[in-house]
C-alpha cells in the first residue's frame, strides 16, 4: 500500500468538524466545581464575619462586667473598714468587748470574764 493509501485511511478516522460533545460534560464539571467552591467560600467568610461580631459583643460585655465587678468591689471594701464597721456595730447597739475568755475542751474557762462597759 502506497503512503498516499495510508494517509487517505487515517484521514478518515479523523472527524472532519471539531467536535464539542466531548468537551461539554468536562466544561460543566469544571463550572460546577468552580462555582461551588465560590459558593463555600461565600458562605465560610460569612460565618466568619458573624463569629467576629459575636467576638467583638462579648468583649464589649466582659468589660462592662470587669468594671461592675470593680465597682461592686470597691463598694464591699467600704463596707469592710475598719472605723465603718465600728460605726455601723455602734448604730445596732454593740459595745466594744474586753480581753476574750476561752472554753476549754473539759468545761472549764481560761481567762477572766469581764462585764463589757457601754460608751455614748
């Protein structure tokens, strides 16, 4: 057979238009994929986005609540001084005790007890 023969046979096993059929179905998956991909990306900075404003709301109230927490803080501190306590127990009635009397484990008491004396 002459290279002429061949060439005219091989000719024909080649489709005389260019064929997109093929091509379609992988041209769809590929924007397909691209598109779902967008699609999620989307979709996870937007969840992002909501995780931050949260973030940023409960910073915003952990603060709040350190401060209230300092005020109420401050607040007991006062209540506990010294010269406030006294002035308080005087208010109820309380006198200052004298030297403290103990019990010990048998009954019997170690110490001299003492009337306490009231001052006004």
């Amino acid at each position: 057979m002459s290279a002429q023969g061949r060439i005219a046979r091989l000719a024909r096993l080649v489709p005389a238009g260019a064929s997109h059929a093929r091509r379609t179905p992988f041209v769809l998956l590929v924007v397909v994929l691209l598109g779902s991909g967008l699609l999620t990306l989307l979709l996870l900075n937007a969840s992002l986005n909501k995780g931050s404003f949260r973030l940023s709301k409960l910073e915003q109230e952990t603060e709040r609540l350190t401060d209230q927490q300092q005020a109420l803080q401050q607040q007991v501190d006062g209540y506990s001084a010294p010269a406030v306590l006294e002035r308080r127990a005087k208010g109820l009635g309380l006198v200052p005790g004298g030297v403290p009397v103990f019990l010990a484990p048998d009954g019997s008491v170690r110490g001299d007890a003492e009337s306490a004396e009231v001052t006004e």
